[in-house]
C-alpha cells in the first residue's frame, strides 16, 4: 500500500515528528511505501490563492496551483496524518493543506445543481489521524463534542471518500504527559500502524 504521511507540526524535534517517524518506520518495515509529506519542511503555502477560490465552482478546476501535492494525494492509496490539536481543530497549515489540494476535481465533483457532492478519491482506502492535545479527555469529547474528530470522519473522509477505514488515536493531556505516558502513546501507534 501506497501511504501519504502528513506531518503538520513547526518543530523538527516535535513529539509529533516523533510519532510519524514511529508510523513511517513502522510501514516501512511491512513493505508498504511511504510518502512522508513534511508541511512545514516542504515549505506548503496553506493560503488558498485569490485566483484558487474565484475558480472554485468552475466546470473544470485547475489545480495546478497546489502541484505537486495533487498528486501525491491522487498516487495513495492511503492516508495518516500526525499533527496537534489547537483550539480544538487543525493546525493552520494543514487546514490550508485540505483547502488547496482537497479540491473539485481531486477529491470531489460539486454537483452542477447545487446537490450533494460527489466523492473522487475512491482509491483511498485508509485515512487515520495521530493526534495530541493540551486538554484532558473529558474537556475534548464530553465539553467540546471532538470537533476535529467530527471534521475528519463526517466531513473531509466521508465527502471525499466512501467504505474506507477511518480511525484517530489521540493523546490526550499532552501538556503535562510525562515520559512514560508518551513512551505508552508511541507504543500504541507502533502497533496500530504495525497492523495495516
């Protein structure tokens, strides 16, 4: 299987960087391939360009903007995603990443008639999220409803593709999880990603 990894974290010694060379290193060792997409190393313009948006609902949208991102996303077979979670949602580069490359055309067709859209990337089969966030469990699910989580199945997954296998480990607490308890998140994400 033909994995995208997308890292969005700013710091090259992140925990985050951590966890996807876990999962990079991982699914390597099984044999699949691994596109690791770094944001921030590849130094991705999040910000969706004047002439981007004015095209947005044309008949035939050009990407050729967001290249060569498109297709690397069009060459997977599968995705996961590493990134934190601030104010309870993505960060801003990996926002803009869904906004310039999940696209008309690449990962879904509007309906001329203003109906549903209809998905396009049927060859993804795969699309997780390894995420970490300063609140506790309770602040993330009970109080805020895990809107990320929310955004990922129901939104970007479930519009731009049907039947795959959508799962998201977080770990929660991060900004006074210790040692151990990251050690334990690692080991979690190894063995996950050690089944695909």
């Amino acid at each position: 299987m033909r994995i995208l990894l997308v890292l969005a974290h700013p710091l090259e010694d992140s925990f985050a960087a951590s966890i996807a060379e876990t999962a990079r290193r991982t699914l390597t060792a099984n044999g699949h391939t691994v596109d690791l997409l770094d944001l921030y190393r590849e130094d991705f313009d999040p910000r969706l360009s004047e002439s981007e948006r004015a095209r947005y609902f044309a008949r035939d949208y050009d990407p050729a903007e967001a290249e060569p991102f498109v297709s690397r996303l069009k060459q997977a077979d599968g995705i996961i995603l590493v990134f934190p979670q601030w104010w309870f949602n993505f960060p801003a580069i990996l926002k803009g990443f869904f906004d310039r490359v999940f696209v008309p055309g690449v990962a879904f067709e509007n309906d001329p008639a203003g109906g549903r859209i209809r998905p396009r990337l049927g060859h993804i089969r795969l699309f997780w999220a390894f995420t970490t966030t300063g609140s506790p469990w309770w602040v993330v699910n009970l109080y805020m409803g895990n809107p990320v989580k929310r955004l990922l199945k129901r939104g970007i997954a479930a519009f731009c593709a049907k039947g795959l296998d959508f799962r998201m480990v977080n770990l929660h607490d991060m900004d006074r999880a210790d040692e151990d308890k990251r050690r334990a998140h690692v080991a979690r994400v190894e063995k996950r990603v050690g089944r695909i």
